[in-house]
C-alpha cells in the first residue's frame, strides 16, 4: 500500500512552487514527519514532510519542476516495496484538478496584497473597483479580468471568479516583456562564469522591488539622530532584561516604539492606495527586514503597539530564529503596514531603502558612528545615526514625511518618552 505525497496548501496568494531539492532517493527508508522535499514559493522556502513511515517510492516531481498545491509529488511505500528495490514503484497519479473556487464577496482591500491597481477591468470598472486582490491575481496569472464574468454588484469581478477562471484555464498568461539578449562572454571569460537560476524568493524580490519604482512616487527624506540616550539605556539593563525576558535588549525594540508613535501622530504613513482611495490603517502590524541566505524577508510584529518593549524583542528573536532555521510561515510575513530595515548591521552609513508595497512607508536604519556635533556651543563627539525614510509622495507629503522623522528622533534622544507614551 502506498501513501501519496502531496503539495500542501501554501498560503493565501501563493498559487505554485518550485522544487527546490529532495532529500531522498528513492528506495530510501523514511520516517514519519521526516522532511522530505523543500519547496520553494515567491514568500518562503518550506519543507514537506513524510506523511507516513516506510520507503521513498517514485519520485513525480523533480527537482526544479512547478507545482501546484495538491499536486502529487511521489509517495512512500510500506515495507520493501519502492522503486529503489526493484519492486514495482505505485503508478503515479495526476494531480487532482483543483476544484473551482465558489464566487466570493467582492475582495475587500487587504494589507498582505503586492499587486498592481492598474491592471484592466470589467467594461464600466476600473481595476480598483474590482478590488487589490483581482489586481494581484491578474498580475501573477496573466488573466484579464475584462475578460472574466464579473459575480460580484454590478458586475464586479470578485477574486473567487478570478481564482475559478485561472483553474479553468480561460486565458493564456500574458507574454513577458522583451529582454535585451545577453552579449556573449569572451571565450575565456565564459569558461570562468557559472550560470545559476533565481530562486522563487529572489525573482518575486527582484520583481516586487521593480514594480515598487515604476508604481509609488518614490521620495526617501533624511535625519540624523543621537544614539547616547538609547545606548546608556542599553548598557544599564541590558544584563536584567535578558535575565528577566529570555531575549537580549537590541535597538529594533526601541525603534519600532517610537515608529509607532510617530505613525499615530502622522496616520498617512501608514496606510495605502486603493485605486482612488486611500486606506488608513488603525493598527500597526510593524515588518523587521531579515536578511538570509537565500534573501530578504520580511516578517510581521501584529499589532506591535500592543506589545511592550520586551514583547517586540522576544517576537523579533522568534523571527530571527526561524529566518535562519527556515521555517518562517506565509503567515508570519503578511498584513504588514510599515516596515523597518537595518542596514547598520552590515556597515551601511546610509541607503535610501525601496518601499514594501503596498505600503506608503519604510524606515531605514543605518551604522553608529562617533561624530563632532554642536551641543551647547561646544562641539562633541557623539554616537549619531543616520535615519532615512522612503515614503509614496502620493500619499504623504514632504511636510509629513519631516514631521514622522521627527517624531521617531525626538522619542529615540528622549527613551523616556516611549515607556511614558509621550
């Protein structure tokens, strides 16, 4: 009797993945939840575990292949039976036709969506009437949504009917736009290149960085900021605080508290366009940059304003830990509403950091370094960091983006301010 492998489900948005490696052959023994294959999607890189004991029978689905969720990938055979003893391997099926998605409430607008608005839609409706989550699948599918029978108040198109047109097949997806061939290497410099095909990740990285420019009216605005204050904090509890929280006293704790005061104080920050609305949003689900092996993600603080100093620290060491152990979920990277990168950490001294849309904000945070200031007619040397923001000049104006810089260094020379919620 043999036991299917399976994709499983991958997320709210996340329609394929990539193979990225096996780690048996077949006729190998496995044990139950044993990782078996890492899959590799445009948000994370996950491993699929043996659903049973027994031997690895055929594998269906090699390395580098897409798939879709509820796709077969191979199976396990029970006792000596598999493809690598000379048994017979169990047939592989094909997978399963995924059942039509039942047509839903228009799609209300959603903080985990990175699509464009500006995609085509139902004759008489923009692509914003029919909601950031047609947009998003119309982007990654290739299917015009005019070309789809809109289910929803006055003929909208609902992202039910887009996810069932996309099933079934009704339009091919858009071709790419041209790309300039490569001018060949000289023979010599040839023999010396090693030619790697991008990851998932890193070509949704690549593509959500470029959609970002050529959507946003980008603009980054500067400030610097005194880190003294912050510092000798540090310095006087950071031995107490691990001992009493489990987790080390970093900089990002302090950070995202006075980011979030400056968003109350400045709410176009955070929040985004929605065709030709803007959508303010009354919480603060704070993104931390990661930086790993395979690339940038980005996991979510929810509702960050909720937590105390101690609270972000444990949450940001959790992602950390699983950025590096690879077991981020889809669910931990979406719903963000601002985000904040550390640049500092490899030695940047200032960058001008591209926006995580659909958000209209990111804070970038950069290297302390020991510089002569003016402080009461003397000049001193102190611990000052730049701070940039990239911001959507769609939404907030030059006057807001100061003011929320403002804000942020004001709370971060003055610490007392965050535990006071001045």
């Amino acid at each position: 009797m043999a036991t299917e492998i399976r994709v499983p489900t991958l997320g709210e948005s996340v329609s394929e993945a990539t193979i990225g490696r096996w780690f048996k052959k077949p006729g190998d023994t496995v044990k139950a939840d044993e990782p078996l294959v890492e899959l590799e999607t445009d948000k994370v890189t996950l491993e699929v575990n043996a659903p049973a004991s027994g031997q690895l029978g055929e594998i269906v689905a090699k390395d580098g292949e897409t798939v879709e969720p509820g796709a077969l990938l191979g199976s396990i055979v029970e006792g000596g039976a598999s493809a690598g003893n000379g048994a017979a391997a169990p047939k592989a099926e094909a997978p399963k036709e995924a059942p039509k998605a039942a047509a839903e409430a228009p799609a209300k607008s959603s903080s985990a969506s990175y699509g464009s608005h500006g995609d085509a839609a139902p004759k008489g409706h923009s692509a914003g009437d029919n909601g950031p989550a047609v947009a998003r699948l119309a982007q990654e599918s290739g299917v015009d949504p005019s070309s789809v029978k809109g289910s929803g108040k006055d003929g909208r198109v609902t992202k039910g009917d887009m996810l069932s047109a996309i099933s079934s097949g009704a339009s091919a997806p858009a071709p790419a736009a041209p790309q300039a061939a490569r001018a060949p290497s000289a023979p010599d410099d040839a023999s010396r290149e090693e030619r790697v095909r991008m990851t998932k990740l890193r070509q949704t990285i690549a593509r959500r960085l470029k959609d970002a420019q050529n959507t946003a009216a980008m603009l980054t605005t500067f400030n610097d900021v005194d880190m003294g204050a912050v510092m000798a904090l540090r310095q006087q509890y950071k031995d107490v605080f691990e001992k009493k929280h489990g987790a080390k006293l970093g900089f990002m704790g302090f950070f995202t508290k006075a980011v979030i005061g400056a968003l109350k104080d400045v709410p176009a920050v955070n929040a985004e366009i929605d065709g030709q609305d803007i959508v303010y949003k009354n919480y603060y689900h704070v993104g931390i940059a990661v930086g790993t092996d395979k690339g940038l993600v980005v996991p979510v603080v929810r509702d960050a304003d909720q937590l105390s100093i101690s609270g972000i620290e444990k949450a940001i060491t959790g992602f950390g830990r699983k950025a590096r152990d690879g077991k981020l979920s889809i669910e931990d990277m979406q719903g963000g509403t601002f985000t904040i990168t550390n640049g500092g950490i490899y030695g940047s001294l200032m960058s001008t950091p591209i926006l995580n849309a659909p958000q209209s904000g990111i804070l970038g945070m950069h290297r302390i370094e020991e510089r002569p200031v003016v402080r009461n007619g003397k000049i001193e040397a102190r611990p000052m960091m730049y701070l940039a923001l990239s911001y959507d000049h769609r939404i907030v104006d030059g006057k807001e983006a100061v003011t929320f810089l403002v804000r942020v260094k004001e709370a971060l020379e003055d610490p007392a301010r965050l535990v006071l919620d001045l």
